[in-house]
C-alpha cells in the first residue's frame, strides 16, 4: 500500500562500498554536442554505506518473489523521460550494457516520454509481455500506484532508480538506488557561498514539479543558504523543467524581471547550459557577472566549468546498469537489499574540471 511522503532514514543493510564499472556508448539524439560517455572507469559509481544501524534488509523471502536466474530472466527497464538529456541517454546505455554484459535473455526497454499515464502502460505492456524483474526509473514519486500493483500481482520486484516514489519497501517496491538530493542541495549552497562570498541575489531554477529530486535540491539549498548566508538573498524560484530551452527561457525572463540578480543556483545542468545562453545574448558574462552553480556532470557542463562560463558543477551519476544488476544478483542470492542504497557524487569546480572531463558523461 503507497503511503504519504514521510521521512526517510538510513536503519538498513549496511551495503558494501563498491565501485562499478560499465562502458558507455555514444547515442543518437541529444541536445549536446557531445555524445561521448566519457571513460568508464573515471564514471563509475560508488556506493556509500549507510552508516545508521543496519536491520536485515529485504530478502527475497521477505517479498515473496520466486527465485530468479538473471542469465535467463526477462527484466524490464522503464525510462521515463525523452533521451534528449545526457543523463537520460546515459542512463538508459548503461542499463542496455550492463544487461548484455550479465547475459539478460531479454530486455525490455520503454521511455514514457515525460507522460505519467504512458509510464505506467508501459510498466503493465512490459509485465504482460513476461517480465520478471523491472528496473524504473520514475516520472513522479507519486502516481505509479497502478504499475506497481500490477508488478505486485505477478510477484515481479520492482528496483526504482534515480526518483524515490512514496511507497513502501520491501512491499510496494523493493529498493531506491541513487543520489542523496539533499545533500547535493548543500553540496551546491557551500559552493555558492564560495563563488558569491556568500553575498549577492540568487535566482534557482527548479526541477520539474511533483519528484523527490526538485524537493529536496531545493530544499538542501535553501536551508544551507539560510543556515550559513544569510547575506545571500534567494529572490526567485521558477521551474525550467530539468530541461535546456525552457531554462533558457526563464533565464531570459529573470533578467528582465530580477535584472539585480548576481547568481543562478541550476537543478540541472541543462538549464544552467540554458541559462548561460540567455546571459550572453543580454551581453552579461557567465561565470563572472553572474555566477552558476548546477548538479549533473554532463561533459558540456564541465566543459563549460573549465572554460569559466559555469562557477561550480555537483555531480548526479546516472550510470546505474552495474548496480542495479549487482543488486538483483545480490537479492536473488538471498541477501538483504537497503532500502536505500545511496551513492557518492562528486564536485566538479575550477581546479579540477579540466582533468575530470573524462569521467564526465
């Protein structure tokens, strides 16, 4: 049974640090210009331990699925938004790698196209089509009660990656692989109070509403800001959707309505690559005039780091096919599975973007 958002802790099984490894391909379809994937092994992800008190997890007893051989098993991948964001793209290759690499019998692959009602379709056409694991990367952390349901008759475990969903683990789901948002919020707040000396007017361009990955981005840096800036003024909060040309099109916007503004907090790189566009057609400087901190690590990004026009870049990796494949195996072998198995980021800012160009994606 879904239930409302409720705070999340970290009393779960303690999950071996590990480092995995994948190769990324270039894909069709991006906004950049850039399609490599950047080195593998630079961009692998690594798993933080939990370091509260660790229960026993969920086991496969414990959700009631049958034993499952991955090598022959039919796993579904649900995508939930176009492949026209890097993080998307490489989200999607390194599922794709990793299934062939593990030997999957088939995959199945759908992309909701940012439409929560296909989302779930797809999640019931990939069931009704013999799937017997399924990897989700969620639109909304609300809304995919039917998918799941369906998934929970067929006794099918659900691993949910990159958005949490308000649900239960172990029940309605068995674990989230990720970022910690929160603390990516933060991370990027203590990078810009270094950029702006902790003075100055911000302007953050949000997320797309109704996901845990533009609440809690928000919310880690605005409590940072609040707790140790308080003389860097938050002045205005607009959505760009996660997405280039609607950032660019806030941005634009801002400059006429905020014309004060002397830096942009991003809560992806996309609408920061947007708004530096907007900066340099209104003849400002970014990365001088106004500073820019984003989360992602695209390598446009970071390439934007290293030529000055961004101030400070926090990494989101989206390369989940080695964890979420490792988790699977580890469930299947009777272990108990987090239900949150966090990862490390990195940050990315002037002395070090140059150098990290390869591990960007």
């Amino acid at each position: 049974m879904f239930l409302p958002q409720r705070s999340r802790t970290f009393s779960v099984a303690c999950v071996v640090a590990t480092t995995v490894t994948m190769a990324l391909s270039g894909c069709a379809k991006s906004e950049t210009t850039d399609h490599t994937g950047g080195d593998a092994g630079q961009g692998a992800q690594t798993v933080q331990t939990p370091t509260a008190s660790a229960g026993p997890g969920c086991t496969l007893t414990a959700y009631g699925a049958p034993k499952l051989d991955l090598e022959n098993a039919i796993v579904g991948f649900s995508q939930s938004e176009k492949e026209a964001n890097p993080f998307r793209i490489a989200e999607t290759q390194s599922i794709k790698d990793e299934a062939a690499k593990a030997g999957v019998r088939k995959l199945l692959t759908t992309n909701a196209q940012s439409q929560l009602s296909k989302q779930i379709s797809d999640i019931q056409d990939m069931l009704a089509q013999g799937a017997q694991f399924l990897i989700v990367a969620p639109l909304n952390s609300d809304g995919l009660e039917p998918a799941f349901q369906a998934a929970a008759a067929k006794k099918v475990p659900v691993l949910t990656i990159d958005r949490k969903v308000n649900a239960t683990a172990c029940e309605d789901y068995l674990a989230f692989l990720g970022s910690d948002f929160v603390e990516q919020g933060k991370r990027a707040a203590d990078a810009m109070i270094k950029a702006t000396g902790g003075k100055g007017k911000v302007a953050i361009l949000l997320g797309s509403s109704g996901n845990s990955v533009t609440t809690d981005r928000t919310k880690g840096f605005v409590d940072r800001v609040a707790a140790e800036a308080p003389g860097l003024e938050i002045v205005a909060q607009q959505t760009g959707e996660f997405a280039r040309d609607k950032g660019q099109q806030v941005m634009e916007q801002l400059i006429q309505s905020k014309p004060g503004i002397t830096a942009v907090y991003a809560e992806n790189d996309e609408m920061a690559l947007g708004a530096v566009t907007a900066l340099k057609a209104a003849g400002k400087a970014p990365g001088k005039d106004i500073k820019i901190v984003s989360i992602d690590g695209t390598r446009n990004a970071v390439q934007a780091l290293a030529d000055g026009e961004l101030n400070a870049v926090i990494e989101s990796n989206p390369r989940f096919g080695p964890l979420a494949f490792a988790t699977a195996r580890k469930f299947y072998a009777g272990e108990g599975i987090a239900e949150d198995v966090i990862i490390s980021d990195r940050a990315y800012d002037p002395s070090n973007a140059k150098e990290s160009l390869g591990g960007a994606y």
